[in-house]
C-alpha cells in the first residue's frame, strides 16, 4: 500500500490550524505520517496541533521564510514513499488522498509529482476556480516540456502547493525547498525543478481550497527586488534541453520576470538586475515596460502605459 505523509509548516497560524488538522483527519484515506513543523511560532497554533493524537510536531530554532526549511526538516524525517504538502491556512475536501493514493497507482513508477484541482476563496467569500481549471485543462500525465507549456497556456503554474504530493525521493534527489535561496515563490521553483526529474500527473478534480483571506499570508510579502530563484534555475536547466524545451523556458522565465517586476513596482522602483535574464526579443512591448519601470525619469510613462494595457484588455 502507498504510505503517504502529510506535511504542514506551522509559524502563527494559531486561528487555521485546527481546520486544517481537520479536513486531514477527516479523510477518506488516512496518511502513515502526519508532520507538522512548529517554525518558531508566537501564538497558540502549536500547543493546537499537539492536542492531535498521532501528530507528530517538530521544532526549529529559527524561522525561515515561506516555511521552505520547515517542509524540508519534515521530508527529511519522513519515512513514507509520498510526501503531501497542506499550508496551515488551507484545508482539503475529504477525499483528497484518496484522490491523490488512485493518481500514484495509475500512475507510472518514476512520475514525480501529482496534482489536483482547488478553489481560491477570497475575502468576501468571493470563490474563484484554479487556473488550471479556468484554462480548460483535463487530467494529463505531463512530461517536462509539457508542464512548461501548460504553465504557459494557464498563465500560471498548474500546480499548487497544498494540492500536491510528490515522490519523496524525487523531492530529496530534486534538491528539496530553496530554504537559502529565495523569500517567496520558492514553491514554483521546486516544482519546475522536480517536474525535471519525472512526469506530473495533473488531475483538475476540486479537492483542495485555498484560503485568500488568512493572517500572516507568505503572499503578503514584500518582493526582494532581486532575480528570481526560480529564473536562475530557469537558466540552469535551459543549458541541458534540446532547443523546443529551451524556447518554452525562455518564455516562461521572460513571464516570471515580468510578472515579478510588475509586483515589485507597485511599491518600488525595478531593479535592473532584477530582470537581468530578460530576454527583449521574445517580448519587446514587455521589455520597454521593464525599462520604464527602471527608469526614474521613465517609470510614469511606464504605469500609464500598463493602465492603458489593463483597459484595452478589458474592453
């Protein structure tokens, strides 16, 4: 039987924790392991998950950003084959294992990540479906140039953290979270990363939800101003594909970055090295907004060009 554990970085998530505790122990097929990692918590939310008979609850010295050395202290300590991985502030509908044991047994041997449907619910109770799911996706067994164009096609990556599992070897031999390397969007960089190392069986059944409106949000950070993590990567793996898979992570990072860049900008000025891997001639409207916005003289050319962007895309 697959023995699958469940993963969840724990730092002042006190008013969350209990529901998502819950919808894991609500499941219709129970994990061998669950593991939550207490990264220096303020509040309650760990005194809440001891109180949960077979939890096991484990302790850092130091918090680390996004919860990435969290998770990989728990897959470090895993024994089971499978590792999924729930956010504090998340749940998952009951039968989201279930879900996921049936992808791993239809699934080949060396696939490395599995995948499945969710909805953002967003202060107000507004309820948006994943975007994988907005982009007409259907349940595909993915090789890694087609991640990369399903990435592309969804506008977003088609997977999500707390609705995804991963073959415990394939994250150790992917290189884990960039605990050192990156603040925020680590995530995104790992799954590119272990997408590398097998197919993604991606799944758009709902089994997940995803909580907009939670306190103390890794999403609510303000951007580094710095390259990507996920870019250099990017530009790692671009070196050792054959041209097709080059030109699709080519685009993909051009997208990243500019995203990125446009997060940034609505509270600073870019950095030039923020974008430095940009490449102009895949996007040359894009890369002149990128020099706006790095450019002190140029930067309220740049935001109203990005205005007129927004309404002619609306209109």
């Amino acid at each position: 039987m697959t023995s699958i554990c469940v993963v969840i970085p724990l730092h002042n998530k006190g008013p969350h924790i209990a529901r998502a505790l819950d919808s894991v122990l609500r499941q219709t097929r129970q994990p061998a392991e669950i593991i939550v990692v207490d990264d220096v918590s303020k509040d309650e939310g760990p005194q809440i998950a001891r109180r949960y008979a077979g939890v096991q609850v484990l302790t850092r010295s130091t918090p680390g950003p996004g919860g990435y050395a969290a998770r990989n202290l728990a897959i470090r300590t895993a024994r089971s084959d499978y590792v999924a991985f729930l956010d504090a502030d998340d749940e998952w509908t009951d039968n989201h294992l279930e879900t996921l044991d049936s992808m791993i047994r239809t699934s080949p041997a060396y696939t490395a990540m599995f995948g499945t449907g969710y909805d953002e619910i967003h202060p107000g109770g507004r309820t948006i479906p994943d975007v994988y799911r907005r982009s007409g996706g259907s349940e595909r067994l993915l090789a890694f140039p087609d991640f990369v164009e399903a990435w592309l096609d969804a506008g977003e990556c088609p997977v999500w953290t707390s609705a995804i599992a991963a073959r415990r070897n394939a994250l150790l031999d992917a290189g884990l979270f960039p605990e050192d390397r990156c603040r925020r969007g680590g995530d995104k960089d790992l799954w590119l990363r272990l997408a590398r190392q097998g197919p993604v069986h991606v799944n758009p059944v709902r089994t997940a939800v995803y909580f907009k409106d939670s306190q103390n949000m890794v999403t609510a950070l303000s951007h580094d101003n710095l390259c990507h993590c996920m870019i250099d990567t990017i530009v790692k793996l671009e070196a050792t594909e054959p041209s097709s898979t080059r030109k699709l992570l080519i685009r993909l990072a051009n997208r990243e970055t500019y995203q990125y860049a446009l997060r940034t900008a609505k509270s600073q000025r870019v950095r030039l090295a923020s974008w430095k891997h940009f490449q102009p001639w895949y996007n040359p409207l894009q890369f002149a907004i990128l020099l706006g916005l790095s450019s002190p003289l140029c930067q309220p050319l740049a935001r109203i060009g990005l205005r007129l962007k927004k309404l002619s895309a609306g209109a």
